[in-house]
C-alpha cells in the first residue's frame, strides 16, 4: 500500500477552494459583462480570467512537487513551510493582480514566494531522487 499523504491534501483543498473564487469571480464578471467566450473587449473581465489563468498555470506543479516531496519522506515542518509559501503566494497574487489598480507589491511579492516554493522543492525533490 503506498503511503498516504497527510499535507499535501490541507493545501490541495484551500487551493482548490480558492480556484473556486477566482472562478466564481470570472463568472460573475462575465454575467455583468453580458460575455459568454472570450473578455468581449473588457478590460476588467480580462484581467479576472488572467488572474484564473495565472493560479492555474503555477498552483498545480506547486501541488506535484509538493506531494512528491512528502512521498520522499521531506520532514512534515519542511513541508507546511513549501506549502505555506504557494498559498500565501498565490493568494497574494491573487489579490495584487486582481485589485484596480493592481497592488503591485503584493502581485510581486506573491509571485516571490511562489518562485520560491517551485525552486525549493524542485532542489528537495531533484536532490533526494539523486541520493
């Protein structure tokens, strides 16, 4: 049986339920909107499905490394702290990127720990594969 991850499904859930409100949010703009496919030409619907987009192009290798890494046997702490670092990354982002105007240092900072979170455990991973 292989071993059950006990950390990775605490972050797997808030991202995911925070996927949620940066769709629900995509939804509700289009509704406003009266858009169906696409942005129609409006700005603010645009920048709401670049901030969907943005979380979905980083959040879930977040996830892989982060599971691979409890999978390896990474200490639990190491793991909160890897997980800890792409939720507040990604929430941040969120919020910089979604604001008008933008909160640029909240977007940058969100982007930082999210880079972070990618680079540490894709070392961790890379160096325990290679022991």
């Amino acid at each position: 049986m292989p071993a059950a991850l006990t950390v990775t499904p605490i972050y797997a859930g808030l991202l995911g339920l925070l996927l949620v409100w940066l769709s629900v949010a995509v939804i509700l703009h289009r509704l406003r909107a009266r858009v169906s496919v696409g942005d129609g030409a409006d700005k603010g619907l645009a920048k709401a499905i670049r901030v969907q987009a943005n979380f979905t192009e980083y959040a879930p290798l977040g996830l892989i490394l982060l599971a691979i890494s409890e999978l390896q046997g990474a200490p639990v702490l190491a793991l909160h702290g890897l997980g800890g670092l792409l939720l507040a990354g990604r929430v941040l982002h969120a919020v910089g990127y979604g604001r008008t105007p933008q909160i640029v240092g909240l977007r940058q900072l969100g982007m930082g720990l999210t880079f972070t979170m990618l680079v540490l455990a894709s070392l961790g991973c890379l160096g325990h594969a290679l022991n």
